[in-house]
C-alpha cells in the first residue's frame, strides 16, 4: 500500500498523533503511556510558550487510510540564537517495526528543516531540555521513569541506519538504600554543615514547597546557564511558572530539599516517587479515577526518581550536593523508599556522577540524543 505524510492541522489529527503510540506499544511489556492531559497540553500552542519561539511541524505517516507513525519537527529559535547554531530537532518519533515509514518521517522533517534554512539535525529533543530527550539504547529491561523515552530497541538502529551518529550519551544510575547509613556518613553531614555554615531546608506542606519552588527554579536557571548544560535555554518567569504548575500536583514535600547559605538558597534536589503503576492503571487519564490510582502508586512505591537539581556555583565544593543526597537519602529510608533512580546524568559530568557513585550507584540505562549534518 502506498505511504504518505501529512502536517497535522486539525483536532481530529491531534487526537490521532497523541494516541498513536498506546496503539504502537500495546504490547510492550514495560511501556508507560504518558499523562494525557499533560500531552494535550504540551502540544498546545495556547498553553505551551515554547510555540512562541519554536517553528514547529507534526506530521502523521499513512498507510491505507491507517496512521502508522508519527513524528514533530522543532526549530527552537531562542536557543539557536542562544548559541549562535542553525539546528533544528526531531521528537515523539514513533511507529511500528517498519524501517520505510522511519525513513519517510525523519526525511521529511530534514526537508523540512533545510526550507527553515538550518544546517544540523538532533534528536531526539523536544522543545526544551525539560522534555524527554534521547532514545534508550541501554536498559530495555528496565521500566522508564517519568520525563523520558521507552522506545522499542529497533528503533536506534533505523536512525543510525539514516546517517545518525552519537551527539551527547545520558547515563542513569541505581541507587539502593541500605536499611541506615553508616555512622560515617552522619559524621561527615555532620562537619559540612558546621564547616560551611550550611542549613538545610525541608518543606512540609505543599505550600511551604511552593514558597521555595520559585527561587528554587531560578537559581536552576543562573546554575544552568553558567554551566553552560547541553540544550538547556534560560528560561523566563512564565515557563518557570509552567513548569511548576506542571509538576506540583504531583510533588511531595517530604521529598524537596534545600541548603541555605547566608540566608540563600545554595542548591536543591527535588525527588518523585515512581508513579508508573499507577499510570498504567489508569491508562494515562486521569478521569474518573486515574488520580486515585496515581496517588495510590504513589504511596506504594519503593523507588524514588529524582527530578530537579542545580547548586549555585559560588557554594560549590563546599559539600552542599552529599548533604542534599544524604537528605533526600534519609527521607527516602522514613518513607519505605528502597532505590533510587537519579534521571538524566550527562555522560561528561563526572562531578555528579562522582556522588552517585559515592552513594553505591550503577549505571542500568544510557540514552543517546543523535546528530546529522543537513
């Protein structure tokens, strides 16, 4: 049967590519659908700023009449001028085990992205670094976590089949919590909170989180920016209040925590637990009872996911990072927590991945952004 593309421009083409992949993943035995109102929102120009400096296009793949894949272009101009580059992204690839129709949707955003005047190609990435970015090439046995990419593992191979080569490796570490820490491990907390004159902050109601989210997420964006962390834009005080809408409903306090320095925010870690079971009860909706089964996932679960972290870089190397772990670490123990998963670490920053080491971490999944010359 013949293949075409076509540009979404309708609802109805909306709903299609949004739920296209519970199709493709029926099967999959550790694939999580996402929160649907979240995707709903994500693709909103009315509710996502990022369309407000992004060229975007969606496109649907069609074979007799059936969508078979899917797949969203993204010129993120901020960014390019940012960094003074001409890169256009791809994202929300997905099909079934059919390199032809791989191949006509990544091509067709490469055309795409050469009438937009752009000379590279990365992905995949979405709008902003807080998007997932990166196909899992390492870990397919192992559930995803929320914020990224469960892919089938076929699925690299096409796009490095199409002249794809590696741009950036993320690495995911495995914590698991010993019944208590050593004695030693209270001992050092200890002599860096009186040597750098440290205090921790803990919240514990949501509207104490919500106090501190604000300066919390600033000071991720001066941190960011002066390190100059890959994909990542500074962002404006609406996106920042966006994302946190996004996420607090679903935080919990006990797991949010700060360093104080001179009465200012040193650094922060903010920590989810896993809430995949629930998710998958309730299909990624959250009516009629999609919250419950969340909420319930929520308080049974025995992983925690870190989410969020940044420490200023004047009160770096001060120890400010092993007290924020050996918090969140101390919280997780109360909570019946028994592994840790620490997101996205940059395959380069040794830094932290020094400290989850030091904790006992393993590397279980690697994920790759990839790169083309257009």
């Amino acid at each position: 049967m013949g293949l075409s593309v076509r540009q979404v421009t309708c609802r109805r083409d909306l709903r299609r590519f949004i739920f296209l992949p519970e199709k493709i993943h029926a099967r999959h035995r550790n694939w999580v659908p996402p929160l649907y109102f979240d995707e709903w929102n994500h693709l909103s120009p009315a509710r996502n700023r990022a369309f407000s400096y992004c060229e975007t296009t969606l496109l649907l793949a069609l074979q007799g009449g059936d969508v078979v894949g899917r797949i969203l272009g993204i010129v993120n101009h901020r960014h390019n001028r940012y960094k003074g580059q001409r890169t256009a992204r791809f994202a929300c690839l997905e099909t079934r085990e059919d390199e032809r129709v791989v191949n006509t949707l990544v091509g067709s955003v490469e055309d795409w992205a050469r009438r937009q005047g752009m000379s590279r190609i990365i992905g995949p990435y979405g709008f902003t670094d807080q998007d997932p970015e990166g196909f899992l090439i390492e870990g397919f046995e192992h559930a995803p976590t929320i914020g990224t990419y469960y892919n089938f593992e076929w699925m690299p191979r096409f796009v490095e089949r199409q002249g794809y080569a590696k741009e950036v490796d993320y690495v995911t570490y495995r914590i698991e919590l010993p019944p208590s820490f050593p004695e030693k491990y209270h001992r050092m907390r200890e002599r860096i909170e009186r040597r750098g004159n440290l205090e921790v902050v803990r919240a514990r109601t949501k509207r104490e989180a919500k106090a501190w989210a604000g300066p919390a997420l600033r000071l991720m964006n001066e941190s960011y920016s002066q390190e100059g962390i890959y994909g990542f834009t500074p962002m404006d005080e609406k996106e920042m209040g966006r994302l946190l809408r996004r996420y607090l409903p679903l935080l919990d306090p006990r797991f949010l925590k700060g360093v104080k320095r001179r009465e200012e925010l040193a650094g922060f870690v903010i920590g989810i637990p896993d809430f995949n079971e629930g998710i998958r009860r309730a299909r990624g909706r959250l009516l009629p009872f999609g919250f419950f089964h969340i909420l319930r996932a929520m308080k049974k679960t025995r992983q925690l996911v870190l989410l969020l972290g940044a420490i200023r870089q004047e009160d770096r190397g001060l120890g400010v990072d092993l007290l924020l772990l050996m918090e969140m670490g101390l919280s997780a123990q109360e909570a019946g927590i028994q592994v840790v998963d620490t997101h996205h670490q940059m395959e380069t920053n040794r830094k932290i991945r020094a400290v989850s080491e030091w904790l006992g971490g393993s590397v279980y999944k690697r994920y790759r952004v990839y790169q083309k010359a257009l």
